[in-house]
C-alpha cells in the first residue's frame, strides 16, 4: 500500500471528494471575505439558514418525522431577542439565550401533543403551526410591529463588546455555525442519535427494543425549535431589521431546499446545501430573464444525479478509493 492509499484510507468515506470539498469552500470563504460586498451578505444569511438547517436536518434527517413548521421557532427567537433588546435594554447574548430558552418551552407545550400524529397528519399540523405564528406576527402590532417590521435591533454581543464589522460578522457566523454542526454530530453518534436513527427505521421496531418513542420524538423536535429560534436570533441580530415575511412560507421552501440539496440525514448536509443553495442564484443570474429556469434546471439535475445530497459524494470517494484495493 502507497503512502497515497493510506492518506485516504484514514480519511475513511470521504476520500478525494472532501478533501476537494473542504478547498473548495475554504477558496470560497476566503475569496467571500476578501471580496466583501453583496456577497459578504449573501455568505451571511447563508450561515444563518445553515444554523438553521442542522435543526431541521435533526428531527427530519436524524428521527425521520416531517415538520414544515420550525420557522415558527424561527420567529419566536426572532421577535423575542428584538423586544428583548430594544424594549428592556437587554445583551443581545442574553436575550438570544432566553429567545432560545422560549421557543424550547413553546416546543414542549405544542411537540407534547402534535408529535402524536404521524406521517402527512403531523407534517399538516407543523404547517398550521408556522402559519398561525406567520399571522400572529403580522396581527400583534403592538409586540411586532406588524407588517411594518421591527428595526432598531443592535449588534450581536455583550457590553462593549459589539460585532458590527461585516466580516466580522461572516466570522463570527461561521464559528457558531460550525460549533453547531460539532454539538449535531456529538449527539448523532451518542446513544441518543442511535436512538432516533431507529425511530427512523421503524418506530414500532424502536418501542420493540425498549426506546421510548414519544419521548424521544420530543426531545429531537425541542432540539430543532432550538436551533430554528438561534438562527432568528441571529438573523435580527445581524440585519438589524425584521418583518413577518422573514419567517413566512418561503423560509419553509428555502430550507428544505437546502437541506435536499446538501443531504438529508448527514452530519454536513445543512451546511453544505445552505451555502451552495445561496450562492446558486447569484451564478445564474447572468443569465438574465432565464434566471429562474436556469435556477430550476440546477436543482433538478442535483436531485437526479446526486438524490442523496452534495455530502453523499463522500461516500462515491471512497467507493472508488477502495476498488483498486478490493482487487489486491
């Protein structure tokens, strides 16, 4: 065996397609920051909804449950960490931590008895979630400052101590982001994660060997809410600004979008898709009028030629690093 074959051996399923995946997006980020402007923004948001998308990659990916609601969690940190902030003078760390700390309290109370539907019943009833939270927002003016929006949020930080350079920002984005994808693969190979990886398979199969379903469902879905109310928090934060069409339906089509491009079920999929799914309008939009077809036509020939997700290509690497092997 060449010193090649054991480089790659170590590096197990990802093989060249994650060493050439982390370049990539190493240039990227560096070019992004260097760059700066429109796309420093866009590199932004695109952290944000990563955040977000390990939340949703949690219950959906991990527990195999349907939720088209987490953007109601979304709003909750949203508008919690704003009113915080700007009505009762609080840090904006504080205040993102008892947004969290809200939404994973609203989660228990409403996961307690949704998540005992299943299947296209609980996928409605998530739905109904994120539209009642969508028109409490835009009908509570006197909390949410309806569809006028509500500005004046400060910065992310405490004290002094306040992030307002916009690469700064990016930064400070891409180290939470990256703490949550650590915290989402520690839980994914606990006892925990295997757990909800045989829910997944078969809830009945689960409850058969002991694991208590309902419970667990739980506990992923208040994960999720978690994660979803972070990435409002830091939306506002980092925008300074927000309305209810933060949080509306397009966040719903937008994540999940994210989430199928970069992999459902993996470790690096939200990431991934979250990043590749904001920077993919900006490449077509050379072409003008067609944007949107070109758009499309991007994402169906992702989903027909790599249906598992741009992180699946991990495992493409490795079946092919080890064939010369199988034949030794």
């Amino acid at each position: 065996m060449t010193s090649r074959d054991t480089i790659f051996t170590r590096l197990g399923r990802y093989g060249y397609f994650a060493v050439g995946g982390a370049i990539f997006f190493a240039l990227l980020f560096a070019f992004v920051f260097v760059r700066g402007g429109y796309l420093l923004t866009v590199m932004q948001l695109a952290m944000i909804y990563g955040v977000f998308c390990i939340g949703l990659n949690f219950f959906m990916g991990y527990t195999g449950q349907a939720s088209f609601g987490q953007n109601a969690f979304a709003a909750l940190g949203g508008y919690g960490t704003a009113v915080l902030c700007v009505q009762f003078g609080w840090e904006p760390v504080f205040a993102l931590i008892a947004s969290m700390a809200i939404a994973g309290i609203a989660s228990v109370i409403v996961g307690y008895p949704t998540l005992r539907l299943r299947g296209h019943y609980l996928a409605m009833a998530t739905f109904a979630l994120g539209l009642i939270t969508y028109d409490i927002s835009v009908q509570w003016t006197s909390v949410t400052q309806g569809y006028m929006g509500y500005s004046g949020i400060p910065p992310l930080g405490i004290g002094p101590f306040t992030i307002e350079d916009e690469r700064m920002k990016l930064v400070c984005l891409m180290v939470i982001l990256l703490f949550g994808l650590w915290v989402s693969g520690r839980l994914r190979n606990s006892r925990f994660g295997r757990a909800l990886r045989a829910i997944s398979t078969s809830e009945l199969g689960a409850a058969a060997l002991g694991i208590n379903v309902a419970r667990y469902k739980l506990a992923a879905f208040v994960i999720a809410a978690l994660y979803a109310s972070a990435s409002g928090s830091l939306f506002a934060h980092v925008v300074g600004f927000i309305s209810p069409e933060v949080f509306g339906l397009q966040m719903v089509v937008v994540t999940f979008t994210m989430l199928y491009v970069g992999g459902v079920g993996t470790v690096l999929g939200p990431a991934v898709g979250a990043i590749i799914a904001s920077l993919l309008p900006e490449i077509v939009r050379s072409t003008g009028r067609f944007q949107d077809i070109a758009y499309a036509l991007a994402l169906i020939v992702m989903l027909i030629y790599v249906p598992k997700g741009l992180s699946a290509l991990g495992g493409l690497g490795r079946s092919r690093v080890a064939e010369p092997g199988a034949g030794s």
